[in-house]
C-alpha cells in the first residue's frame, strides 16, 4: 500500500480533490435549482446532461490523448471545469445549466480517461489491485467530503460556486508538477454491443439498470431532498449516506462475489436496493428513516456495477476482457442519461415519493431477470470465476479496463500456482 501512495500519491490527492469538487456541484446545483423555481422536469434534464457529455468525453477524450498527449488534455479539460463552475451562478437559467453540466461531464470523462491510464502505467502486476482500490477509496472520499462543504455558505450565493472552481484548479497542480513520466496511451478496440449482449444478456440488462440507479443517486437526490423540504445539512447528509454505505459493503459483497454464484447475489443485492427503496418511499418523511433507506441503497446498488462486471467477465476469455470494457460502460452511460429524465418525470407525476419508487421498479426488475436467467445456463464453478475488483460507477472505461487487466493477471497467478 505504501508503495503504491509513494509513487502514485500527486494523482490520488489530486483525483481526490476534484471528486470534491464534482460532488458539490451536483448537490449544490440540486438546492439552488430548487432556489431559482426551477421545476423538477427542467431539474432532471440539467442532471442527466452531465451524463451525455461524459459517454461522449470517454469516447472522444482517448483521440484527443493521442494528438496532443496527457498533459496538454488534463489541463485544457481542467481550465474548462473550473471556468464553467464559476460561470453557474451568473446564468441562473435550465438551458445555461445544461450547456455547463454537458460540458462539466465531457471535461471529467476525459480526466478520468487521461488519470486512469496515468495510474494503470504506474501500476505493476504485484500493486494494480491495491493502486485500484486506493483509487475508488479517494473517489469516495472526495464526494462524501464534498457534502460536508455544503453547509459553509449560503447555497443562494456564490461562494459555494467558487469553493470548488478553487479546488478543481488546485488538484491539477500536485499531478501536472509531480515528477511521474508521461505513459504512452493505447486503448482496445471494443467488442461490439451485440457481442457482449450475446455473451452477458444479465451483465448488459444490469448495466443499464444500474446505470439508472447511479444516476438517481449522482444526479438527482439533491433535487429530491429539496422537493421533500430537507434543510441544505440534511440534504448534505442524505446525499453522502449512499456512497459511506458504498465504501462499507463494497468489499464484504466482493468476498461473497468470489464465493458463490454471482447470478444469486446480483438477485440478493437487488432485493435488498428495492427493499431499501420501499423503506424510503413509505418512510421517508421521517428523516432518520430516510438515511437508513440511502445507506441500504447505496450499499447495495453501488457494488453491483462491479459485481456485473466480474459476473460478465466469467464468460469472456481473458483476451477479450479488456474490449467489453468500452462496451460495459457505454451500456450504462445510456442508463444513466435516462435515469434523471424518468426520476424528474415520476416526481413531477407522484411528488417526491417517485424517486424512491423509480429505484425499486428498476431493481425489483433485476432481481427477476437474474432469477430468469438462472434457468437459462448453468452458472460456471467458483473455481472457473474471475475475481472482484472494485470500480465505481462513475469511472471511466479505463479504470474497467485497468480492473480487467488485475483480474486476468490474478487469473494467471492463480494458474501458475
């Protein structure tokens, strides 16, 4: 571990400060939405732009790389999330606010891109897995931290803006000066969606899903706290209860996920999301029950990305693990573009009651596709499997290929042993 902070720790505080920032701009312009009048509609389509500039930043971003190298793209896409943080509260209008969020979500697409092929080149085959984990762990640490800032200012003004144009600028610097080599960039042509469909329908049925459940979290609790009438700690509060429970669970599933069939407990974790749901739905006007809801989901609905990619992994060869990344990730930008849209629209039919009942239809969903496709095939023995490796949801393909590169590496020790 020490040696993975001591050659890669400039990257990791700075990936860490820019989740700081990424988190706080998501709640913060989920409260000042709510300020400004804007209806819940015009609310999910700001949110899921963020969405569509990030699946198009992570195909894009790997071309720019190459025509200009790592450094020039970090600092250009740098340079433009900062600017557009500040430029939020100037333009107080939905259409503005998509512009900036599409923006916002190509810029970061391309960050994480151009950090994770930085990380996985620093990585050797006996600290990938630990370079990974620290990665997620720094992620989720800088959104959670993000919630905390929130209750600094007054959201209706503009220091809760600045805060993090301030932080995005200065996690460039420890990165752009520290003395890592630039690694050369190279990336694997995809497998096609119908290949991987054919291979995985689960995996590809519970990317999309997931991806939708993500978003809800990512994009659109803040405007549910808002329309439930929750203080901005609350709020704050609320938002970073699904990623702590996201950290808690995500390796105890991990161990399970390398223990038993996946298909059973991608059909367990999915119960307990859409039970979590309708605890929130029912309950919610209590606040304390509200928590407990957001932790239940976000422990549970978190690790499914990962479990789904380890599940699809198991019936790939290890050659191809690395291109049904690209697929894996655009199958759940596409959820997670729809995700804000549908939630927006339940709220606006049901009231706030409709985001938690969204999340359960999707997962209760799930949870009788895996049982479905249990009678389909036979699972493969635990000794056939892959491992687990972490991802978060919000990473970039190359942060699942990098996982997909520690399992096959795993695979082959393993072999050799």
């Amino acid at each position: 571990m020490f040696q993975v902070l001591s050659g890669a720790w400039a990257l990791l505080l700075g990936m860490m400060l820019l989740q700081v920032g990424n988190g706080m701009q998501g709640t913060l312009l989920g409260v000042r939405g709510a300020l400004e009048g804007f209806s819940t509609y015009e609310m999910s389509v700001v949110m899921s732009s963020y969405f569509v500039g990030f699946l198009f930043g992570s195909r894009m971003a790997p071309d720019m790389i190459r025509r200009v190298g790592h450094v020039r793209v970090f600092a250009a896409l740098g340079s433009m999330i900062s600017a557009v943080l500040i430029l939020y509260p100037t333009i107080t209008e939905p259409w503005a606010w998509s512009i900036g969020r599409v923006l916002i979500g190509f810029c970061f697409s391309g960050v994480y891109v151009t950090a994770e092929s930085w990380l996985n080149n620093s990585a050797t085959n006996a600290t990938r897995g630990k370079a990974l984990s620290l990665y997620m762990i720094v992620q989720m640490i800088g959104i959670v931290s993000a919630q905390g800032l929130m209750v600094l200012a007054d959201p209706s003004g503009y220091v809760l803006f600045v805060i993090p144009s301030v932080l995005v600028s200065l996690a460039f610097a420890p990165i752009l000066l520290s003395v890592s080599p630039t690694p050369a960039f190279g990336t694997t042509k995809p497998l096609s969606l119908r290949q991987i469909m054919k291979i995985s329908p689960l995996g590809c049925v519970g990317m999309l899903l997931t991806g939708g459940v993500f978003a809800a979290q990512f994009g659109m609790a803040a405007v549910y706290g808002a329309e439930a009438g929750l203080s901005v700690g609350q709020i704050s509060a609320f938002v970073a209860s699904f990623y702590v429970a996201a950290v808690v669970a995500q390796y105890p599933l991990g161990w399970l996920s390398d223990r038993m069939d996946r298909r059973k407990l991608i059909a367990a974790v999915s119960l307990g999301t859409g039970i979590g749901a309708v605890v929130g739905m029912l309950l919610g006007d209590n606040f304390w029950f509200l928590m407990l809801a957001a932790f239940i989901v976000g422990g549970t609905s978190n690790p499914l990305y990962s479990l789904l990619i380890a599940y699809t992994n198991d019936f790939l060869a290890h050659e191809d693990m690395a291109a049904a990344a690209g697929g894996m990730v655009f199958i759940n930008g596409l959820g997670a573009i729809a995700g804000p849209l549908m939630v927006g629209w339940m709220m606006g039919v049901m009231g706030p009651g409709g985001y938690f009942l969204y999340i359960a239809i999707l997962m209760f969903a799930m949870v009788a596709y895996a049982i479905y496709r249990m009678t389909q095939r036979k699972a493969p023995t635990v000794r056939e499997t892959d491992r687990y490796m972490p991802v978060s949801p919000s990473s970039s393909p190359m942060a699942v290929e990098f996982a997909q590169e520690y399992a096959i590496e795993s695979a082959q020790e393993a072999k050799e042993d």
